[in-house]
C-alpha cells in the first residue's frame, strides 16, 4: 500500500474521531484562546464559513503530512468551533435520552427507596412509642418499689403478730395439758382404795411408794398438783440423772415426793438429804421416808436453804402455789413462822460428793443459789433443778433476765421442759426470757450429765 495513502487515511480517521468526542484538555493559554475566540467572534456567514471550512480541510487532511518527527500544525479555530457545535447537537439530542433511561432506570428504585423510608419512619414512630411507654413504666417503678417495700414491712409486722399469738397459744396448750395431767391424777388418786385417811392425814399411794399429804381440800389439791408435775417432769429428769451411789439433795422437799423418786434411783449406796422448814410439812416427810422404810437413805433436815445461817420468817401460804385460785387458805397456812436458815455449803460440808440437787424454795432460789457456791466449785458434774415461776419473780421485783442471769455466771447452760414432747431440750440465753413457768435444769457444758441430757433430746 501506498505510504502516502495509508497516511492519509489515519489522518481522516482522527480528525473524525475528533470531530465526535468532546475536545481534548489543552494548555492553559490555548484554552483560554479558543474559549475567548468562540465567545468574540461572530458566528461567520455560511458563504465565508464554506470558504473557510473548504481551505482549511484540505490542510487538515491533507495526505502530505509531515515526515516522522515533524509536528502536525495546529487545527485552526474554525476547526474547534465545528466540534463545538457538533457536541452541543450531540448533547441536545442525547439529553433526553438519557434523561428517559435514567427515569426507566432509577425511578424503580426511588420508589423503593421511598417505600423503604416510609417503613422506617413507621419503625422509628413505633420504637419512639415503646421508648416513650418503657419510660413512663421506669418512672412509676420507684412507686411500685415503694409500695413492694411498705407492703413487705406490713407482712413482717403480721407474721410476728402471729409469731407472738402461736405462741401465746402455745403456752395455753401447754397450760391445758398440764391441767389434763393434775386432773387425771386427781382422778386416779380419788379412785385408789388403798388411800386411807387417818385424822387429819391422808396416806396415798404413788410409784414410788407411800406418801403422806394434808387430808385437807388444800393440802390434796398441792399434793395432785405436785405428783402430776413430778410424773411429767421431775421423775423425766431424775431418771436420767440420778444413778446407784450418786448423792440427791432436795431443797424444799415438801411431802417427799421427789425425795422417794431420787432414793429409789440412788439405791442403799447412795444418799438424799431433804431440807423442809414448815414443820407441819416436815412431820409428814420424816413419816413418808419412815413408811418406805429409806431412813437408811433419806436425811431430812427442817432446815430452810439459804444466803447466809440465821432466823428468817416465812409465810405459810407460799408453799400452796399449786392449789386452786378460788382455793382459800386457812390461817394457820397464811400466818408466817419462824425457820432456821443456813448455807447450803455449812449443810453439805460432810458431804464427799454432791451430784443432784433440786431447789423449789418458793421464790428464794437465789438465795439458795448464792449460799452454795462452794458445792458449785467442787462439783463440776453438778445438775440444779429449779422451779421457775414468773408470779413469784414479778411479786419479788425480780426480772427473768437477773434471775437466769445469776446461774449463767457460774458458767451454767440450760435446759427446759417440753410438756409437748416430755423432753428435756438445751434453750439458749436469749431464749430463756421468753419461757413460761415450767421446771429447768443448769448443767456445765461438755460434762458427762450434759452430755446425757443433749442424747436424749429429740
């Protein structure tokens, strides 16, 4: 092929690939030319614009180009403002089109979009709903807290409401089974043939042997009374304490009803001193160990126990607590006498061991405690078995708290009478306020007797 030829046939193709596409980016200089010549110069007439467009094309597409190297000259202004109009025409034309493509394209998914947003706005509404409403409920929760709280604080008060009747019930009950126990002792004593009455005196018959009471209305009542608390509690107690060879001391012995139950438990080898200082009483103890025939046993003493030797007067009728309220007292009980008081310690100093000992002094049981500190110190196995009755306590000025409060010092622990379960259970301090009148028991801690009573508790 020609070189000439060929040469200009690439010159036609670009001048008319510069005609189509948009004009090349030029130097800054050339730029602002062309752009002030298309802005400047008049649109030239079609006559002129023939001429000139009819000179200047054969200079740029002329076949003799330049040689390899040389520079090809600048196309001519008339040039560049032909590629100008023919991009606006072209822009014309096309603009609509794309502007119906770009509708047939986008407009789907504006809608879309907008479906989508409408959808989110609804959400949003919705969430702000729920956050307005979740609000509103944690502003009213410190109200219903506070509520919960006060309505809590009365529940309490209800429940130790009902603690505190459960347990005045609970007393009551034990109250009425107590009585059940005096009544049906009363009974069975009524109905025994073998309970003669001589004189002023009546001999009864118990599971211990025979006893002497008052044949009196009062002196049976304290009597009943007693043998149904001994039966209950008392003889419980002794059985599990009191062994062959031991030593049983009975203060307040009364008729002899715990002096016979603890003779029989510590056998000819053992010894039981029983302390009674209302002579009448006595006379019927000294015959109620005769008539059993423990004299080899038994030691009574009309003596009354208590904080130092000495006389004291006593009041008759304090030794009938058991009988009746409705029950009057004659006036040789209620008329006071005159006893002889000595410390236990004087009264057991003989003694080679001292294991037992049962305190029913009618209210003076402190007394009898403070006078036998020495017993305590030499007897680390030592069990006292007390009557505790809040009536005397509170006639006395006495407060429970001082009252336990005296025997703990001696390092004492306690033990009480469940008349439920007719056990001996270990009560803690704090607890011992709170217990009605009933028969306890003091006993060191980790003894063998402390050990065999905490055995036998449920």
């Amino acid at each position: 092929m020609d070189p000439q030829s060929s040469y200009s046939h690439t010159d036609a193709v670009k001048s008319i690939s510069n005609i189509l596409r948009e004009p090349a980016p030029r130097s800054g200089a050339e730029s602002r030319e062309t752009a002030a010549e298309i802005r400047s110069e008049p649109p030239p007439a079609p006559t002129s614009q023939s001429r000139d467009e009819s000179s200047e094309m054969p200079a740029e597409t002329s076949p003799f180009g330049a040689q390899d190297g040389a520079k090809l000259p600048r196309p001519s202004s008339g040039s560049h403002r032909l590629r100008a109009a023919l991009w606006r025409f072209l822009v014309l034309c096309v603009s609509p089109i794309f502007s119906h493509l770009r509708n047939y394209l986008v407009g789907p998914l504006h809608a879309k979009l907008d479906g989508h947003a409408a959808e989110t706005q609804a959400d949003t509404e919705l969430i702000r709903v729920q956050l307005k409403m979740i609000r509103a409920d944690l502003e009213y929760l410190p109200k219903q807290l506070a509520q919960v709280e006060f309505r809590s604080r009365s529940f309490a008060k209800q429940l130790a409401q009902l603690e505190s009747q459960f347990s005045t019930l609970t007393d009551q009950l034990n109250h009425l089974a107590s009585q059940g126990g005096r009544v049906h002792g009363r009974i069975e004593l009524l109905m025994e043939p073998n309970s003669p009455v001589v004189g002023d005196e009546l001999l009864a018959r118990t599971s211990d042997g025979y006893v002497f009471a008052p044949a009196d209305r009062l002196g049976l009542a304290q009597f009943l009374a007693e043998a149904a608390l001994l039966q209950r509690a008392t003889s419980r107690l002794l059985d599990l304490t009191l062994r062959e060879g031991m030593t049983f001391v009975d203060v307040g012995a009364n008729i002899g009803l715990y002096t016979l139950r603890g003779a029989g438990r510590v056998g000819p080898t053992g010894a039981v001193i029983a302390l009674e200082p209302m002579p009448k009483i006595f006379r019927l103890l000294q015959k109620t160990v005769r008539v059993n025939d423990k004299e080899n046993i038994c030691n009574c003493i009309s003596i009354a126990a208590s904080s130092a030797d000495g006389i004291a007067t006593l009041e008759g009728s304090q030794y009938h607590e058991n009988s009746p309220p409705d029950q009057p007292v004659n006036k040789e009980e209620k008329a006071g006498f005159q006893v002889r008081t000595a410390r236990l310690d004087d009264v057991l100093q003989g003694a080679q061991r001292v294991d037992v000992v049962k305190i029913d002094a009618g209210g003076a049981e402190l007394a009898v405690l403070e006078g036998m500190n020495q017993v305590l110190a030499n007897n680390r196995e030592i069990v006292l078995i007390v009557e505790y009755r809040v009536p005397e306590l509170l006639h006395m000025a006495i407060s429970p708290a001082e009252w336990f409060g005296r025997f703990f010092a001696h390092g004492l622990t306690l033990f009480a009478f469940d008349e439920q379960t007719a056990t001996w259970r270990q009560i803690a301090e704090e607890r011992a306020l709170k217990l009605p009148s009933t028969m306890v028991a003091f006993v060191r801690p980790e003894t063998n007797q402390w050990t065999i009573l905490k055995q036998n508790e449920l």
